[in-house]
C-alpha cells in the first residue's frame, strides 16, 4: 500500500471536521475563547430543553458538530410552558437537568427571571445582532418567527384571498353563514405561548384588534396548536386560519401538492413576530459546551443554520435562499409589511399585569366561558 504523501496527508485534514474545529474563532472574540473549547471536551454533552421539532433542529445540528465534533447535543420537542415545567421539576428533584432552556413563551420566561437560575454569559456575538435579540442579559434570540394568515384557496374566491385581518373581517361578515366556525386560530388564554401573541397584536393595534376579534371571534373556533388548523385548512373544514405560527403553514409546503392548495400571507396591518429565546441555566453540568453553542447559534453560519431549518433568522448577513423558509427573514418581514406593522413579542415587563386586564375581553370575543 502506498503512503499519502505530506501535501495529500495536510489536504485531507484540512476538510475534515476536525480541521474547522481547530480553526481560529473571529477576529472579534477575545483571545482565551480556546480555553473554552478547550474545557469543552471534558465535558459529558449537552442537554436542550426546547420547544422547536427535532427537524429544526437538524440542520443547526449538523452545522454544530462541523465546528465541534466532540460534543453532543440532545434537544427534546418539547411545548412552550412544558420546558419550564420540565425545569422546575427537574430543580426540585434535584436531579440532572437543562443546560440550556430555549422557547417561544414570554410570560415564562419573566417568571424565571426574578428565580436567578440563568447564567449572564456576555455571547462574543452581541455586537453581531440587534440590540433587540438580547432582551436581558443571558438571554438570546434564537429565531423571530412570525403569525401569518392561512386559507384554502380552492374554497376561497381569489378576489378574498386575505393578506390583512382587515381583509379576513370584511370577507367573513359580509357572509357569516357561509364562514360560521370555518375559521381557526389559537385560543387567547391557554397558554403563556399563545397569550403572547395576542399581547403582541393588542399592543400594537389596540382597540382596532379587540374590534377585529369581536366581529370574527364568534365564528372562530380555538387551539392551543397550530397542527389542527392546518390540518383543517387542507381538508376544507375550515377556510381560513390567522394568528396561525409560519413554522406550522410553511412546513406544509414540503409537499408540493399542499402548496397549490394552501395560501398564505404576512398580515399587513399587524403581523405578530415572536421572539423564540435561550439562555444557559446557572445548573448546567456542562457551561462550557453550552456557551459554544449559544455562540454558535447567535452567529452568522448558525443562523444559517437556523433559517434551513425552517425557522426565521434575523441577522442582515444571512443572504442564503435556502435558509429563508417562504423567502422570509426577518429584514424581509418588516419590508413586505413595514417597521409600524410589525410587533415583536419580547419580555415586557408589562405583560406579567397586562394579559389579565385583557383576558376577559378576548374570552368574550372568543365566547369562551
């Protein structure tokens, strides 16, 4: 057997994993960054609790284990509230838990804040992505997903298909029969995950979306999951759908039969972006892994990641098409609708004393007891 001569031998390592792994970080990281990949290795892997599907988190887990083949991440799909309740749990048993906790439910995450359980890690990224994706310290913007409208376009007239909540109540109420309980969308008060939302659209419009949702609201039926809705939508029992999550209407077009059925639109008059975190919890059993994927998350090639992984990125020099699920990112977002159209649902302290105030009018809307 002949040998690999030198030049091939250094070739061969250069494409390997390994290679990447031991590249220089950026310029911008401070110089001892080593010494936390370094510590990395002698660390057992890293547990995610997550609220995003596993297929997500697929692309972003390849691209990981690219730059640190040595460590593995287990992230469970798990729902909004669940990863904290899981937490929580966890703590009082005081056993093995999260070393990072990442989800879309705002109201939670104000509620872990005064705990003191997260880790206030400084990411070398900060100066990389928007004041606004670091909405306290330790806490990252993973993706900013958006709600969209939703509708069968074999049962809807093209001249109604909606592209603003305007739209969908002068559709509907100029023919209620035809529309009574053809609609769906997530049920106000389930959830922390869903109370955010329509914090995000009230905020943002205030009386007009009250008004908006007692003129539809009764037509409505609710969920806690987009998975019904768009089920429903498919099948032609329902309509439309609105307030409806991209992740649950764009992961539909992977079959190119639904896409000739299902149409879809960012709201113009309010689209709803929520801001899906994760922080580094103060009882990780591996920080140092833990850090190194925060980073990498935050960073260019990882929100690369993120947006192939059919979730939203949000740093302006993500400029691939493949990592812009239905086009979007969200610098496109706030250009099809506009700066004054969008709500970004982050942790608003207010929201802990607002959301009360405004359940009971939304349950009427709704006509939920």
């Amino acid at each position: 057997m002949k040998h690999l001569s030198a030049a091939c031998l250094a070739a061969c390592l250069a494409l390997s994993p390994f290679a990447a792994a031991n590249a220089a970080p950026p310029s911008y990281y401070p110089a001892d960054y080593s010494s936390i990949v370094e510590a990395s290795k002698n660390e057992t892997g890293l547990t995610v609790y997550s609220n995003i599907a596993l297929f997500n988190w697929d692309p972003i887990l390849a691209a990981f284990k690219e730059e640190y083949p040595w460590i593995k991440v287990e992230p469970t799909d798990l729902n909004a509230n669940e990863v904290f309740e899981r937490f929580y749990a966890d703590q009082g048993a005081k056993t093995k838990s999260a070393d990072i906790l990442l989800s879309a439910a705002p109201l939670a995450w104000l509620e872990l804040l005064p705990k003191d359980m997260i880790e206030p890690y400084k990411s070398p990224e900060i100066g990389h992505v928007p004041d606004w994706s670091v909405p306290n310290p330790g806490i990252y913007t993973v993706s900013t997903d958006p709600f969209v409208i939703a509708y069968n376009k074999l049962m809807l007239p093209q001249a109604d298909w909606p592209d603003s909540m305007k739209k969908i109540v002068d559709v509907t109420t100029s023919r209620p029969a035809e529309f009574n309980r053809r609609l769906g969308t997530y049920s106000p008060t389930a959830s922390a995950f869903t109370q955010a939302i329509y914090w995000g659209i009230i905020s943002l419009k205030g009386e007009t979306a009250f008004e908006w949702f007692d003129k539809i609201g009764p037509m409505t039926d609710t969920y806690r999951t987009a998975g019904p809705i768009v089920e429903k939508i498919t099948s032609g029992e329902y309509v439309i759908g609105y307030l409806v999550s991209s992740q649950a209407v764009l992961g539909l077009f992977k079959d190119p039969n639904r896409e000739k059925l299902i149409g879809w639109a960012l709201p113009k008059d309010g689209t709803v972006v929520n801001m899906r975190n994760m922080a580094i919890t103060k009882s990780a059993k591996s920080p140092n892994s833990a850090k190194l994927l925060v980073d990498f998350i935050l960073s260019q090639k990882g929100q690369t990641a993120v947006g192939k992984g059919g979730l939203v990125s949000y740093r302006g020099d993500v400029t691939d098409p493949a990592a812009m699920p239905g086009g979007l990112s969200y610098d496109r977002i706030v250009s099809q609708v506009g700066a004054d159209n969008v709500a970004r649902v982050t942790l608003d302290p207010a929201m802990m004393s607002g959301l009360p105030k405004i359940a009971g009018r939304l349950d009427a809307a709704f006509q939920k007891k």
